[in-house]
C-alpha cells in the first residue's frame, strides 16, 4: 500500500552507530580522559608512543590516528549519522592527545621543584624546633608533593595495601628526622611494632613524649 516504506521507515526509527564502529563514543568517554599513564619527557617517545596506541586501540580509535578511518561523504546541505559520529570522534581524539601533551609539558616544568622537594624531604630534621614545627615542616612538602603526583588513586584489590605503604613511609620519615637523643627510645619501640602505627598515632604520641620530658 502506499505510504508502507515510510512507515516501515518510521519504525525502524533513527539510525544509530554500532559498538563495535571505530565511530562509537561511550557515553562515558569525556574530553579530560588521559589515554595512558605515561608521560612524554622527551627521551621516551618510543615507549610514550606505543601506550598511547595501546589506549586508543583499546578504546577502538587507533584507526583514527592510522588514517583507516575516513570522513564520511555526505550532502553539504545535511549530515549523515555517520558523518557526526566521525567529527565528534575526531575532536575527542585531539582532546586527547592534547591532554597528553599538556601532562608532558607540565610534568616537565614541575620536574625540578619536584626534584627539590624531595632533597628537602630527605633533609628535614627535627633540629632545634619543637614537635609540632618540626611536623608541619615535613607535613607541608608532603602535601606538596601530593599535589605534583599524577598517579591516579588505586582502586584495585591492592588499594589498601598501597596505602598502608605509603602510611608506613610517612613514618619512618617522621621517625628519622627527630631528635635521637629525646625521642630515640620511644623511636626504637615503635619500630618494632607490626604493623607500625599511623602517622597521626605517632605524631600524638611524640607530642606527648615531648610534654613529658620538657622541663
């Protein structure tokens, strides 16, 4: 009957972009996403290059780059599904891409005050301040550091136990820059625990060792 095809048409409602199409964007995909964890320093293109190719492959995009994909052709007066599809996909790409880029000129330009903060962590003892100074001190360039990192947070299995080394280290550096005179005892007996105490643990217990003995 007349008018059947455009019904059918109406039915089978509008097209759509597979999952398994290099054109596919997952809605959960934004233009902030980094494709790898490893940063171009300048002297690591290789290795750099073939993680960024492992990400947009696993992503299905690596044609992109590859020119295996070509713009769709379409009427100038009306895009075609597929025609979008590819615009949106190459913009995301290059959003990508140049998230990588800004991470490796940022990296590199905060590398020497990294490099420094980490001279002034393994050098800051207790000295002549108190506790309570000596701790802020140490406090500041961890924070400080934390703020550099560009290791997103685990949440894998392992989550907890990459947290409870990176307490422990806290620790021990807090521990090692203290006066050994005043503190060196209470040091040793801490040590030995297993597992060793929490920062904040230690740090409370050191300041009331350090109201104990003050005159």
């Amino acid at each position: 009957m007349p008018g059947d095809d455009k019904l059918k048409g109406a039915m089978d409602g509008p097209k759509t972009i597979p999952i398994t199409s290099p054109l596919y964007l997952h809605p959960s995909e934004s233009p902030n996403l980094n494709v790898t964890q490893i940063v171009f320093y300048g002297n690591n293109y290789d290795l750099w290059a073939a993680a960024v190719k492992n990400g947009l492959d696993a992503k299905n995009k690596l044609a992109f780059i590859e020119s295996r994909v070509k713009k769709p052709v379409c009427d100038e007066e009306e895009e075609t599904v597929e025609t979008v599809a590819w615009r949106q996909c190459n913009a995301m790409i290059q959003a990508w891409l140049r998230n990588e880029e800004l991470r490796g000129r940022y990296s590199a330009g905060n590398a020497p005050r990294v490099h420094q903060l980490k001279g002034d962590l393994n050098e800051c003892k207790q000295g002549n301040d108190s506790v309570i100074e000596y701790y802020t001190r140490l406090k500041a360039i961890w924070d400080e550091l934390a703020n550099y990192s560009t290791v997103k947070a685990c949440t894998c299995e392992a989550a907890a136990s990459i947290a409870k080394e990176r307490e422990e280290q806290k620790v021990h550096q807090f521990l090692m820059g203290l006066d050994s005179k005043l503190y060196g005892n209470i040091r040793t007996n801490l040590l030995m625990e297993d597992p060793i105490a929490n920062i904040n643990w230690v740090y409370g217990l050191i300041l009331r060792e350090e109201r104990d003995i003050s005159p």
